[in-house]
C-alpha cells in the first residue's frame, strides 16, 4: 500500500480539524509534518493550538514542527517554509488547509471579514504554494493540495454568501490554474472537498442549521488526503476530488465509520452539484 514514510507535509491550519486530520493520517506512515497556524495559546472556544496537534503527531509516529505563522504575512511564511526545510531536509507536499469563513450576505459582510477571507483563503493560498515551490521542485513525487470545492458557476452557490464564495473559489482557481502551469514540473495540483458537512469547529459559522448528528468525522477528509498525496505527481494533478469517491476509488466499502452518528441522515456540504 502506498505510503508517505519519510515525506515531509507543510499542512496551514494544521491545529485542528480537517488539517490536523490530514497531519494525522500522514503521522501514521512515519511523516514528517510541519503544522502551520496561529494558535498557540488555549482558546476558550476552539480546541487545540499547534503544540497539542504536535504531540498528537509525534504520538501517531510522525515527527513534528509546530510553527507560528500568519499565513497573510509574506515574511512569516518564507520564515516557516526555510525553519521546515532546515529541520527536515526537504519538503514534499503543502497542504493548503487554512481557511476563513463568513456565511453572510454581501450587506452583512464587513470589510474587515472581506479582508480576513481573501488574506487567508486567496493571498495565504498563493503565497504558500509560492514558497514551496523551490523545494518541491527538487521533491520526489511532490505536490500541492488544496481543500477548496469544484468549480461550479451558479448562482445558487454566490448569492448567499458571496464574499466566501469568491474567497473560496479563489483557492480552487490556483488548482485550475497552478496544476497546468506546474504539470511539465512533475508537481501535482489538486483540490478536495468534503461531501458532506464535516464535524468541524466551522459548524458554528452555520448558526445552528446542521446537528452534528448528520455530520461526519474529519479523518474521512484525512483518509481520502493521504490516498491523493500518495498517488504519482505526474498521473494525478489538476483534480477537483470530492473525499468519499476518493475512498470508493481506493477500495474503502465501509463509509459509515466515519459518521459522527451512523444511520443518521448526512447534510450535504456547499458547492456540490
């Protein structure tokens, strides 16, 4: 079975949730995983800082870097990538997970939301991928993994929330367009998205419309990751996977393992047809 034993994952909002998943799941092979994020401190609200994901790495079997980073900020990000090379000698993958959200309408979005959102999801997803690229050039089997939705142009999908949808849509835009500029580099480009609703922190953002109950766990997010990131760079790039085809493709009959609470209904994520 393919493994990433011995590869090295640059994984943004690597402290919780999906992230952290995808950390995990590479952990397990014996990876080496550098978890780029703002918290370091406990948050009153929010589980987890890049320290308690760290130690949940190395427990796994994995190695860990916890690294400190706004990943808005050019000159923090380069710091991070150079510490991650420097600790580890290389770097195979960048998982670019971190993400903000704001389901509100365009009256209701505030410019400071608007900002937050394409800093984070667009400028953060750009200038990280950016500043792997040297070292993933000089990768084996390297690539760059984006967890943004399929490109789809209806309506139905902006209106509501129009600032995140374009905010989102954007980090989807550098596959289409990174996965053909890179594809003579051997460097694979690919999106991922979940299903369903994932039992996520970001939950809250929907203000109360989905129980957990109808959710699924993170690590079905994980699984389908570790089965991209293990796939040829240069056979599998330019994708837009959604994670429970992933798994029938790899052979996983059982999904059920994943829901929160099996046999409950499953609510249905954003931007899928």
């Amino acid at each position: 079975m393919p493994s990433l034993a011995g590869k090295t994952l640059f994984v943004t909002g690597g402290s919780r949730g999906i992230g952290l998943a995808i950390a995990l799941a590479a952990a397990r092979d014996g990876a080496r995983v550098a978890l780029a994020a703002k918290t370091t401190e406990p948050h009153p609200k929010l589980p987890g800082t890049i320290h308690t994901a760290a130690e949940l790495v190395r427990a796994a079997g994995g190695e860990a870097l916890p690294l400190a980073v706004d990943i808005r900020d050019e000159a923090q990000v380069q710091a991070a990538v150079a510490a991650t090379v420097e600790r580890f000698g290389g770097l195979d993958i960048l998982v670019n997970n971190a993400s903000a959200i704001s389901l509100t309408s365009t009256a209701e979005t505030s410019m400071k939301k608007f900002d937050l959102m394409f800093g984070v999801n667009v400028r953060g997803t750009f200038l990280c991928s950016k500043s792997c690229l040297p070292h993933l050039e000089r990768a084996d089997n390297p690539h760059i993994l984006n967890l943004s939705p399929p490109l789809s142009m209806r309506e139905q999908w902006f209106a509501p929330h129009v600032a995140y949808s374009m905010a989102k849509y954007g980090m989807s835009l550098c596959v289409l367009g990174m996965a053909g500029e890179l594809r003579a580099r051997g460097i694979a480009v690919n999106a991922l998205w979940p299903r369903t609703v994932i039992d996520t922190t970001a939950i809250a953002m929907l203000g109360g419309r989905v129980d957990r109950r109808h959710t699924r766990k993170a690590e079905i997010v994980g699984d389908a990751a570790h089965w991209i990131l293990t796939q040829p760079a240069r056979e599998c790039s330019g994708n837009f996977f959604v994670d429970e085809e992933v798994l029938v493709r790899a052979g996983t009959t059982d999904l059920e393992r994943y829901a929160v609470a099996p046999g409950q209904p499953l609510h249905p994520d954003f931007f899928l047809d």
